[in-house]
C-alpha cells in the first residue's frame, strides 16, 4: 500500500489463537510490545483494537495544537457519545484548556471560575456549533450538547481576545498527540474508517487515510506532514 509518503502502515496480526500465544512466549517474546508504549498494550486486544503511531513533520509543528481521529464509514453503526462531561475552564480572559476535544453528542460544561467579580461569555458562529451562552458570573456555568462534527471556535463577548476551539468528532475514537508527537487510539470496534488530521492552526495538509480494522487488531500508523 502506498500513500506518497504521507503515511507508512505496519499493519499487526488479527487476535492470536492460545496456541499462538503459547509459541510466542515459549519464545520469549509474549510480552514484546512497541518501544513507544507501555507493556499493557499487547497486540492481541479482547477490548477492541488500538491505533496508534507518530507523527514527523517537514518543518516545525505543535503536537498540542493537533488532533487525530477515526472516522467511520458506513455501514458501521453510529457507536453511542460518551455520558460524561467534558469541563472547560475560563479564567484569566483564557479558555482552559485552549484546545478541547470531544464527539459528536456529547457535553461541554463552560465554567467561570475567577476568584474576582468577573463575568464571561462564550458564543460561537461556527458552522458545527452555533450559540451564545450569555453572561454569567464567577461560579457560574453553561452547558453544551455538541451534535456536529467539525471546529467550533469560541469568543467571550466581553474579553475580545479570549478565544479556544472546541473540536467535535464524528466518534468517540480520537487521540492527542504527547510532546514527542505520539498518539494512541484505543478499544476501536472493526469496521472501515477513514484516520484524519486536523490542526487548530493549519500548517501542513490535513491527512486523511482509509483503514481496515478486524477485531482486536493493533495498527501501526505514523503520520508524515509535508509542505505542498
């Protein structure tokens, strides 16, 4: 398979029968795992399979600023958002955290937790997520069910530099990426997804690369960022 050097797949084996397992360690190698991650990430995964990799880049990049996730396509059933909320903080004219990630369904409480008299705002004219939350004081939050996928940019209407992103997925299997540009999404359900890129400020074309995942599988995919 060949993606012009955008992306090299090591591709693992399917869940292994006990007597594989039995060989493997007979071998010495039933708790080999890949150097980038800990030893409880075997290849064979009862839970749902695992993506994960690193990312290079031809130039300067900021892992922070940058988001991967799985996007399914049909006919794989919609997998249900997740119940819990996420918190996003504002305090310091700052959204805290600058960069959220969640899915498509699920809830965004916006908390003013100054510790002065101060009251926020948070609205969006993004296409994924269009509101305004009106103002409230410190102690004080709003909630937001995020039902698009797509960036939704936010503003506080009182302190005009104050800005964040909250970024919506289609599903709940997305990662961050650590300082060293790894990434790891786990307990992924088989079926065909497209994996995808995004960066809150674009500075490479985004990647979007087709994958097959069977049950339990471990994939290997790093991801080459590259200047047009």
């Amino acid at each position: 398979m060949n993606h012009v050097g955008l992306i090299s797949l090591l591709l693992a084996a399917s869940l292994a029968t006990k007597a594989q397992d039995a060989a493997m360690a007979l071998a010495g190698d039933a708790n080999e795992v890949s150097p980038v991650y800990p030893a409880s990430q075997p290849a064979a995964r009862a839970n749902g399979a695992m993506v994960h990799g690193v990312v290079h880049a031809q130039g300067p990049f900021l892992p922070a600023e940058m988001v991967v996730y799985l996007d399914p396509i049909a006919p794989l059933s919609q997998p249900a958002a997740p119940t819990s909320r996420v918190r996003v903080s504002q305090k310091g004219a700052q959204f805290s955290p600058a960069l959220t990630v969640v899915s498509v369904g699920q809830t965004v409480e916006f908390v003013n937790d100054e510790d002065r008299p101060v009251e926020h705002n948070v609205f969006s004219n993004a296409l994924a997520g269009r509101f305004d939350l009106g103002i409230f004081p410190p102690g004080q939050g709003r909630n937001v069910v995020f039902d698009k996928p797509g960036p939704v940019v936010l503003f506080c209407s009182i302190h005009k530099f104050m800005d964040g992103v909250v970024y919506v997925c289609s599903a709940p299997f997305f990662s961050r990426f650590d300082a060293d540009g790894n990434y790891r999404i786990e307990d992924v359900p088989a079926g065909k997804y497209v994996l995808r890129t995004w960066q809150r400020r674009r500075r490479f074309p985004e990647l979007a690369v087709p994958l097959d995942v069977a049950p339990g599988q471990e994939i290997r995919a790093d991801l080459d960022l590259h200047r047009k």
